[in-house]
C-alpha cells in the first residue's frame, strides 16, 4: 500500500549519523540551502537543509525520501501486492540499513506520503483511464511520459493518480505484470492531511489501525471519482434511458455540469449517472468492487513469499 515516504527528522544524533555515512554520497544541491545526497546501493535519498548562519555540513534537519513498494521488488517495480506485513517489515529493513534504532522512530516525523492499490478490472485499462474525468470537481490530466496516466490538475498538497501500471511495464514481462492492472493511488505533501490518518511519526506506520485508514481512505477517494463509460452498452434499455446515457457518456455533457451555477448540481448529476448506470455500464461500481475486494485481501492477509500474487495474464485476447 505504501509507495512514497517522505520523514523529516531534526534529531542532531540521527543527523550526524547519516551525512558522515559512508554509504552516501552527495549528488547535487537543491536551491542554495540543500545539498541531496544518494545511497549507493539503494534508492535513498536525504535532503539536507542548512542555514546561512552554520557550517558546511551543519544542517537544520534532513529529509529521507523512501519508496518501500519498489524496494520489496529490488527497486524495479511496484506492479504487484504488497500489503501491511509487506510494508512493516520493508521499513524496518530500510531504517536498519541506515543504522536508525526503533527507539529512534519517534523523531522521524512524515511530511510526504503515497499510498495505493493495484486491481484487476474486468473492463479494459485503456477505456477505464481514458474515462477518468474529475475527482470532486477537480479535472484529471494525462502526462505525456507514461501512457494511460492520469493524475489531477490540483495542487501538489494533495493529488489523485489512476494509470495503467501493466502498461507502464509492458515491456518488461519478466516482472510479470497484468497487461491490464489498474492502480489507484493518494499523493499528498500537507502534514494536516496526513494527520487526519493518524500518522504522525514513523512509529504509526508500525500499527495495523494505520492501513485501516489507509483503506478507508483510499474508498473514499474513489467515491469521488467521475468515470465515464465511452462503450456503453444500451440493450435493454428503453428509448429514454438509452438517450441518457448516451448523453452522459461525453467529456462536453460533464463540462457543461461544472459551468452551472449551482453549487450541488454536479455531485447530483454524478450519483443520478452512476444510478441509472447498470450492470457492465456503471465502470465506478466495477472498480469500487475490485479495489475493496483487494483492501480486504491485503489487509488479512499474511506476509507473502511470494512476491507477485496476481496471477499474470501479459496478453490479452
């Protein structure tokens, strides 16, 4: 569930600790008060922040940027489960790497944080994506590196992501990534939204409550997701609601609901669509099912020897 990790700690001892770590080294500055430095066998990073007033290598605190899904996979993907357990016993391998005690956690407090799921929908990914349009009344944009990607065009404190993630990986089936895996994901950089998860300090990422509302979350991020269905199927409907959702099923129909003046007529027109919306017509509700049935799945589940669960399925017919 864990993708991103971002810790901020001002403990002197810890900070010592790792600039005059030989397992770093120091690969550029960012702006004129914070030089990077890399792990050479990992993908760790540390951001030093330092004053005008203090010497060269003394620092106000450090930033340790983390990414335990992709280092359950030796740093190659995160295209696969990986659930509390998984996360738990990454984290204390990543910070016994970098000598921090567990008696030292406290001081490492989380500032960056993203977290998401990895599902199988039945629909195809490129459909499901490309009918992604808003979540709230925030609009989603494509990024032109990766295809099927999506995130919203909000601020950086808080972002939503949906992507095809077999297709960022198409060509690497020896990771053997779903050609149709659908990920959904969090992004938020503001400590009073991460608060709001009862994660304060490296410790609550230790407590199974954490990844309860990680879930939580993660669902309810989604019940505020627009999806289109551009290939609706309309037997058995009748000639109205046919004509429905026909007109709903169009980028300019959601445009013109964001332009109305009153304040609640999007929200409305959202769930009257995903009612009247039925069976393989309602992609929202497919989706919803799949990601609570993984959240369940992850969430009872056991540390896992093996590393990719979902069974492969690189082409599809």
């Amino acid at each position: 569930m864990l993708d991103f990790l971002k810790f901020r700690t001002f403990n002197q001892n810890i900070i010592i600790r790792l600039v005059n770590s030989k397992d770093f080294e120091r690969s550029r500055s960012k702006g004129s008060h914070t030089l990077v430095y890399q792990h050479k066998k990992h993908n760790i990073k540390l951001e030093c922040r330092k004053s005008k007033l203090v010497a060269e290598n003394e620092f106000i605190f450090i930033d340790i940027l983390i990414t335990p899904h992709y280092y359950f996979n030796s740093g190659k993907h995160n295209g696969n489960d990986f659930n509390p357990e998984n996360c738990k016993n990454i984290l204390q391998e990543i910070f016994s790497i970098l000598k921090i005690e567990q008696l030292e956690y406290n001081e490492l407090q989380l500032i960056n944080l993203e977290y998401g799921v990895n599902v199988l929908p039945e629909s195809d990914v490129k459909n499901l994506i490309e009918g992604i349009l808003y979540h709230k009344k925030t609009p989603f944009v494509s990024n032109n590196k990766i295809k099927t990607y999506k995130i919203t065009d909000a601020t950086t404190f808080k972002q939503i992501k949906a992507y095809g993630k077999g297709i960022q990986f198409i060509n690497m089936p020896q990771f053997g990534i779903d050609i149709n895996t659908f990920r959904f994901e969090v992004r938020t950089k503001q400590t009073k939204n991460i608060r709001k998860l009862g994660i304060y300090t490296l410790c609550d990422l230790f407590q199974d409550n954490t990844y309860r509302k990680l879930a939580e979350s993660l669902l309810k991020e989604w019940d505020n997701i627009l999806i289109i269905n551009l290939e609706p199927n309309l037997k058995g409907l009748n000639p109205a609601e046919a004509k429905y959702i026909s007109e709903v099923n169009t980028i300019d129909f959601w445009s013109t609901k964001l332009k109305n003046p009153y304040r609640n007529t999007f929200a409305r027109e959202m769930k009257k669509y995903y009612n009247k919306s039925k069976g393989k017509n309602n992609l929202h509700h497919e989706l919803k099912v799949r990601i609570l049935d993984k959240i369940f799945y992850l969430l009872t589940s056991a540390n896992s020897i093996q590393k990719t669960p979902m069974k492969p399925r690189l082409f599809k017919n």
